[in-house]
C-alpha cells in the first residue's frame, strides 16, 4: 500500500534516524529520539545508559565545572543575570540536554534556587518578566520537584498570573504547566493551559513567531517551541498552525535534515555544537505528531 501525500514519512527527503542516533556524537539527541520519536519509556535500559552518557558529555561537564560550590552560577544574588549564563540558564539547559533527572548537581542548583530566591507570595526575586518565571518552573518539574510544597505554591502563583495573551510569555507558560501530569492539574492551571494555547495558536497565525529553530530554547519567538508545546497538548494540528508547519517543510534539506536559525554559542558558557540535529530533532517532534 502506497503512503498518502498528507502523510509525514511521504514529505521526507531521506532517513535521518540513522544520524540523529549517533549516540557517540550526540547522547542527548539519541536519549530524545529514543523517547519522544521511538516511544521507548525513560526506564529503558538503553535509555539510562544514555543519560549517564549525557552526564559525563563535554558540554555538560563544562556547565558543572561552572557551577559554585553554593549550587548557582556566576552571581548568588540573580537567578538571570548576566544572561545566558546566571543559573536560571545554565539549569535550564540541563534540562534541555536530558541530564538524569536525580543528578545531585542540578537538584543543588534547585535547592539554591528555592531556598534563597523564592519569595513568600510563591514568586522568585528578580525575574520580572513571566517567561523566565515558566522556563524556571518548567525546569523544576524535569527535576521531579512537582511534589515540593515549595514549587507547589510558585506553580499555584504562577497560573494566576500567567499573562496568556502574550504570545512568548504563554509559550514558557504552557510548556512549564505541561510537565505537570494531567491527572494532577488544578482547574486554575488547565485553564492557563487552555488559554495559553489559544494564545499561540492565534499568534502562529498572524506570524508572530519568525524565528525557525532556537537552540537553547531561549528565543520567545522560536515558532517551533511554539509548536513543540501545542504538540504535547495534541494542539500542533489546529488549521492556525499550518502555515508555519509550511514554513517548515520548506526549509528541509536532503537527508531530511533542518538547521538552526538561532544558536547561543559564545553567549551561554558552553560551546554547543550548531549542527542541524537540534533543530532536526525538534522538527520531527511535531511532524511526527501530526
């Protein structure tokens, strides 16, 4: 049986599974490709082999011997500044480079973070604008503190006050919110989550996101976070978001490879290679969804 042109597989100019595997060069690619495009559980053996491959990678190793005893980044006393590199950034980037989700090193940096930094009205002291606020909650909740009181009361702040209606500011929103288990949202965060949504989806539509592939996710107007997060809620199909799933299949190489419009190398205290594979890996988390 032929493969019908609305199918994804059929827009492919290749195989890059073969590449994006390549644990040796990439570990944290693989560890990705595995569980989010394969399907395979965390618990996997090949998959906590890889996370052990991630920890003692270069650039995770270069992050960690940046790190202070006290658990933070370059200045004690901002979560955010200088950017790219204060602790807000450097643990966000953890994350993102799939390091285990028990590491001792990043769960000192969230205990930096809550025990000097989170204010009495479930807020952090000095990060003013709600992106940030999402990228930190988001990254607490990979770390597996969805069940400290602590990020408990910031999450509960946090919905109430979510500016959903800014485009940038919903994406960190709602990818932040969607790391909580649906059976365990309040009705305050499915709705932030819900009206989030609407948010980027109308502004996906307008072509408020002109950037096509960040890497790290620090560009509020990367439109492939954007549909990276409506993918996780099932949202990425909605007619609002094809023109920029357009967008993407015209900027396919061979190989079935894309490439990165925006890196941060020189700026964030690691030297992140700026090859495609990011920028790849992140396409096919959506288009694979579709």
């Amino acid at each position: 049986m032929s493969t019908p042109p609305t199918d994804w597989r059929y827009r492919l100019r290749g195989d890059p599974a073969r590449w994006l595997l390549d644990d040796a060069d990439n570990p944290s690619v693989y560890f990705w490709f595995q569980r989010d495009i394969v399907g395979r559980p965390e618990d996997a053996a090949a998959l906590i082999r890889a996370r052990e491959m991630i920890l003692y990678s270069p650039s995770v190793q270069t992050l960690l011997a940046a790190q202070a005893e006290g658990g933070y980044w370059d200045n004690p006393s901002s979560l955010a500044e200088p950017r790219y590199r204060a602790t807000l950034w450097s643990l966000a980037v953890l994350a993102e480079l799939g390091v285990p989700r028990t590491s001792r090193r990043a769960r000192a940096a969230c205990e930096f973070v809550l025990q000097n930094h989170l204010t009495t009205d479930g807020t952090f002291a000095g990060l003013d604008d709600q992106a940030s606020m999402g990228l930190l909650l988001r990254t607490m909740l990979y770390f597996n503190y969805q069940d400290d009181p602590r990020v408990v009361r910031a999450i509960d702040a946090f919905a109430a006050n979510a500016p959903t209606t800014a485009p940038g500011a919903a994406v960190y929103a709602v990818w932040a919110l969607t790391e909580i288990p649906p059976p365990r949202r309040s009705p305050r965060v499915m709705e932030t989550i819900a009206q989030g949504a609407e948010s980027i989806l109308d502004a996906l539509a307008r072509g408020a996101f002109p950037v096509l592939g960040a890497f790290p996710p620090f560009d509020a107007s990367d439109a492939l976070l954007a549909l990276r997060v409506l993918t996780d809620l099932g949202r990425s199909n909605d007619p609002r978001a094809a023109g920029v799933i357009e967008r993407i299949w015209a900027r396919q190489s061979d190989g079935a490879r894309w490439s990165l419009e925006k890196h941060f190398d020189g700026i964030t205290p690691l030297d992140l290679e700026t090859a495609s594979k990011w920028a790849t890996l992140n396409v096919l988390r959506i288009v694979t969804k579709l």
